[in-house]
C-alpha cells in the first residue's frame, strides 16, 4: 500500500464525515452575506458624505482580509477535526490493525493520511479564497495585487496547521488534539495582534510577544503575509503610522528566510509526528 493509495483513502473517508458538510454551509453562507454586504459599500452615506468608488475598493480591500480570515479560522476548525481521528480515532476504534498489520512502514500510511488531509485543506482554503476574490471584483471591482500568492500563503498556514494537530493526534486523544490545536492557533493570532499594538505604540516588549509566538507557530507569520498579499497598497498610506495596531492590515510581505522557517517547521513536527506514531501501541 503506497502513501498516495492512503492519501487518496483519506481523502474519501474526509468527503464522508459531517465536517465537510459544515464547511460547505458556512462557506456558502459567508459568500453570501459578503456578496450583500460588498454591494452595499458604493453609494453609501456616511458622515463624510456619499461613499465613492475609490473609496469603497479601499473598504473593500480591508474587509477582504476580514473575509479572508474568517475563511482561515474555518479551514483551521475543520483540519484540525479531521486531523483528529486520522491518527488517534483509528488507533481507538482498532481501525490501524487492519492497515498497520500488512507489511506496510507506518511512516508511509502517516505520509500518505498527512497528504490527503493537505489535498482537502489547500483544496479548500483555494477555492473557498478564489470565490471570495470574484465575489469582490463582481461587486465592487477590486482585484487583490497578488492573489496567487495570499492564496498560497493561506494553504501554507492550513499545512502547519493541520500538520501541529497531526502531531497531537498522535499523542493525545481525538477531541483534545482538535480543541489543542484551534486554541494555539487562535491563540497566536491574538498574540500577533497583541504585537502590532506593541510595535505601534513603540514598546519593544509588548512588540516582542508577537514576534516570538510566530516563530513558535507560523500560522499568524503567513496569515499577515496572505493580508499584505490580498490588501491595497494604498491602504497603508491611508490608515498612517499607527496601522500596526490594527489586526486585519500587514505592513511588509514574508521574507524568503521566514518561509524557509515555516517549511522548515513543518519538516520537524511532521518528523515529531512519524516518530510519536512509530512508537504507539496500537
């Protein structure tokens, strides 16, 4: 049995499980109310008067990283979940004896089971990201500066995710490998937002705690890098000096030597987990 044979198995087994379908609903829904509000925006009175076309790709743009992080925080929910009972559901249903028990490295069924869950997240966060984009440029007619790129970036985050809840599969049981995992993830995006405010109020400390919780997970290091990607350059030069401090703006794209550490960090925990999973009992 070939890891592409178990990766194509897993893919199947996820179409099947209820989560998908929680996906697809939210997914939809969230498109929706987008569409409606997207629409809303030109012509729209405020204190300043009617909202121009300008203005309004400019909203847009910010609004598009909210969007987009909801988007993220759906795709983290649902690889996580199913990340789950891919190591430790089988290992406590007795599932893993039927695969486990031919004459078949356990390193190339976790392989295989890790590249089917990165073909459903990436699949996901792509298409789900896509429709969002078009949404947008139907409505109000902004087009991100480099879509490809935050799109990807928004794929490599779900990969470290998914990858951080395999890792815990392997350890600790089904429901608290996925709560463990959406809490780390939630909860370095806080801290990322904690450190914009730092670093716009000029403390180094405060801006540090930011730093240090992306180098510890990378999901927030590439989520800021996707919103710099899917933004409007002229929203920075709008939103002034202090834009740090806000959580759905990025200063600066990714460096090419933060994303050798997120890749770099996929490796090793995907590494921790071959070896966690090489020593269970099952």
């Amino acid at each position: 049995m070939t890891a592409l044979t178990v990766a194509g198995l897993t893919l199947r087994e996820a179409a099947r499980r209820r989560v998908v379908w929680a996906l697809l609903v939210l997914t939809v829904v969230l498109l929706a109310l987008s569409g409606w509000g997207f629409s809303k925006l030109v012509g729209l009175d405020t204190d300043l008067g009617t909202m121009t076309s300008g203005e309004a790709r400019l909203v847009a743009s910010l609004l598009l990283n909210l969007i987009m992080f909801g988007f993220s925080l759906i795709a983290a929910i649902g690889t996580a979940f199913l990340a789950g009972p891919t190591v430790a559901g089988e290992v406590e249903s007795g599932q893993a004896l039927s695969i486990l028990a031919r004459p078949v490295r356990r390193s190339s069924v976790l392989f295989g089971k890790w590249l089917g869950l990165v073909a459903f997240g990436c699949g996901y966060v792509v298409l789900a990201g896509l429709a969002q984009i078009l949404v947008v440029r139907t409505v109000v007619g902004y087009w991100p500066p480099a879509p490809a790129r935050g799109l990807a970036l928004l794929a490599a985050e779900t990969i470290v995710l998914l990858t951080l809840a395999l890792l815990l599969s392997s350890v600790v049981s089904t429901m608290a490998s996925g709560i463990i995992a959406v809490g780390l993830f939630g909860a370095t995006w806080v801290a990322g937002v904690v450190g914009g405010i730092g670093g716009a109020l000029g403390n180094e400390g405060v801006e540090r705690v930011g730093t240090v919780s992306r180098v510890i997970l990378p999901t927030d290091g590439l989520w800021r890098g996707a919103m710099n990607a899917f933004q409007d350059p002229i929203a920075l030069v709008q939103m002034g000096p202090g834009e740090g401090g806000f959580p759905f703006l990025s200063e600066s794209p990714l460096t090419l030597a933060y994303l050798a550490w997120a890749v770099l960090w996929i490796a090793v925990v995907w590494g921790l987990t071959a070896v966690s999973f090489q020593r269970r009992d099952v």
